[in-house]
C-alpha cells in the first residue's frame, strides 16, 4: 500500500541530534547491481568525508534498498524508507521506469520528500520532454539521456552526412523518449540519406529480426537506445552478417564493461559518449577514484554514476547544513544552487527549468572502442 503522507516525526526535528535519515533505491543485485551498488557507495563517500559523518551535530545516516529491476518492488522500497526509517530525500533509482514509478508517488504524496541523484533519465526528470517544465520534487545530478543524445546525434551529422542511419531503441521511458529527441534533432539538423526508427523490446534474447528489418534500410550508422545487454546482442547480430556499418550506441557501452565483455570483438569501433572528466581526470576525480576503489575493490573501475552520486550527496548535505532537512525548504534551496564545483563537472547548477545540472554539452565527450578498450575519439 502506497503511503502518502511523512510521519510527523520526520520533519521539524533540527532542534535535536535525532539522525539524518536518507534513502537510496536502486539495482544490488543480478546484471545492473553496479549501478545501485555505485550510488550507494558514492553517497557513502559523501558521508564519510563530513566531520564524524553529522551535519550541524546529527549523524546522516544511508539506508539503501533492491528494486530488483522490479517497479512494484521499487515503490515498495520508496514506502519502506518513508514509513520505517522516515528519510527526508531519496536517492535514485538509477533504472528509468522505476524512477518515474517512483516519482509520480512521490508526486501524490500530501508531503513530498526530494528524489534525487542518478534518477534513471533526463524523461523522469522533464516528463514532457526537452525544455519543459521539470518535476517539482526531483533533482538529478546524471549523464543525462537529452544531453547524450544530442551529442551522438552531432558526432554523425558532422561525420556521417548524407548517409543512412536507422535508429534501434527499446520500449521504455528512456528509449522512447531518446527516440523522440534523436528523430527531432535529425531532421532538424538535415543532411541525411535516410532515418529509419525501430522498436527492440527490451531483453530480446535474438534481435535477428529487428536488425534483418534495419538492415532493409541500408543503414550505414546504427543508433541504438538500449540498455547494454541488449546493445551487444545486436553489436554481435551486426557482426554476424558481415556487414560494415558505424555503431553508435549510449553511455551503457562506454561506461559498464558488460557491453565489450558481452559483445567481444563485435563492439570495436562502436562510438559512444562519457562524461568528459572521466576521459581526461581531473585531481578531484582520481582522489575520488582512489576513495571508491579502497570502498569497493571488486569492481575494478569507477562508474561515472558514482560520481554523480557523490556530487548530488556533497549539494544535498550542504543543503541540510544551510537550512535543515524540512524536505519543502530542502527542496526550494535545491532550486537555488549555482555553480557548485563538483568532481563530475565544475559547474552544477540548477534553476526553475533546470533540475539536472549535467545538462551542459561541454560536460560530455565522445569515446571509442578500440581492441576491447573504451579510448577517446580522434578528431
């Protein structure tokens, strides 16, 4: 049962050394566990770097929970934070649809509460699309889909005119509404041979069909909209058939290894896009490398979603300190927040029609895969 409403206990306690109860709500487990697991630990990261991990005397507490990959789990997860450990924000998820599940309750809620962080795409964040008002309550410090693909959609106008390209994008919130935008932003752009859209379910286990009715467009670029399982089935279907056309694909390629380990040597040449920091690092952003190697050393890298993570954590509790944990005054000094110099770029800003403060172009680079490595793109 959905809970609508804070407990009166949750707000109005500053006075006191009552904790700081926070939630995060993402993937722990099975093949997207390394996006949940990566907000955790770069939150993680943000508490343990305050003075004995309190702010203004009241220690902040995380508590994290499994969506599973499950909407209905991830309310859940939602209503359990609120209703058992009564957090005052919320963190996640990190996967789209349970994001938007998550956010139109929050929406209904007689006392919202922040969603923020790595809140699965830019659509959770503008429902209505590019340049529309955002949702009132959630504030994401994430690669996001609009910027993303308007930086692919460039990389092959500028490199690829007068060629064909066919669009594969999966059934999701993400995949359609990056569908939407990359259609806008080609047309608008000009230039092109032809565009095609195809739809690929999200999960299918053989994409031969999908990509038999591409290939009938004579494509020469492939922009896929996919998650990355999915990304390297099609990267291998491609392969199969011999024929050479350009990969492009999302930030899922560059950033999570299971796309090349998945694909092999199907996903050389495939052109994807990264935060610009993690192409050329930073000082702040190896110290953080450092912190979340020594926290989590299985992983052997530092996704970028833990650093955005970390950032959205590092505003949110400067946030807490200039005005306490009230989730509206929480929420409307949110909307205040200028050029906050973070690892995952040196300006993060938000405004009224602003709620993800990695929107700016310049915050993102385009990579490469070459011989199974993710290098930056020549030119």
């Amino acid at each position: 049962m959905a809970v609508f409403g804070l407990l009166a206990s949750s707000c109005g306690s500053d006075s006191d050394n009552s904790p700081i109860d926070i939630g995060a709500v993402g993937p722990l487990s099975g093949l997207y566990s390394i996006v949940g697991l990566s907000q955790e630990a770069g939150v993680q990261i943000a508490i343990d770097e305050l003075q004995d991990g309190q702010i203004d005397g009241r220690e902040v507490v995380l508590h994290s929970m499994d969506d599973e990959v499950n909407a209905e789990k991830g309310v859940t997860a939602l209503n359990r934070l609120i209703d058992e450990h009564e957090v005052v924000a919320v963190f996640g998820s990190t996967v789209t649809f349970i994001t938007e599940a998550m956010a139109r309750v929050i929406g209904g809620m007689d006392e919202p509460i922040p969603q923020v962080g790595v809140v699965g795409s830019d659509d959770v964040i503008y429902p209505d699309g590019p340049g529309t008002t955002p949702r009132e309550w959630v504030y994401g410090v994430l690669t996001g889909n609009h910027a993303g693909v308007a930086t692919l959609v460039n990389y092959v106008l500028d490199s690829h005119a007068g060629e064909n390209v066919v669009i594969l994008h999966d059934e999701t919130l993400y995949g359609q509404g990056g569908n939407r935008l990359a259609v806008e932003l080609f047309e608008s752009g000009g230039g092109l041979g032809s565009l095609a859209s195809i739809e690929l379910p999200q999960g299918t286990l053989d994409p031969t069909p999908q990509v038999s009715r591409a290939f009938s467009h004579e494509p020469d670029v492939f922009l896929m909209l996919t998650s990355q399982d999915d990304a390297a089935r099609v990267a291998l279907a491609i392969h199969e058939s011999g024929d050479d056309v350009q990969i492009v694909c999302m930030d899922t390629c560059a950033s999570l290894p299971s796309y090349r380990e998945l694909a092999g040597e199907a996903a050389n040449g495939t052109v994807s896009w990264s935060l610009a920091v993690s192409i050329n690092p930073t000082p702040a952003l190896e110290e953080f490398r450092s912190k979340y190697q020594a926290l989590r050393p299985e992983d052997g890298f530092t996704p970028d979603w833990a650093v955005q993570s970390y950032d959205m954590a590092k505003i949110l509790f400067k946030v807490f300190d200039d005005v306490g944990t009230d989730p509206v005054d929480v929420k409307e000094a949110l909307g205040k927040v200028r050029g906050h110099k973070g690892v995952s770029s040196a300006d993060l800003s938000f405004g009224p029609d602003r709620h993800n403060a990695l929107s700016n172009l310049e915050d993102y680079a385009l990579v490469v895969i070459e011989n199974g490595e993710v290098v930056p793109l020549a030119g």
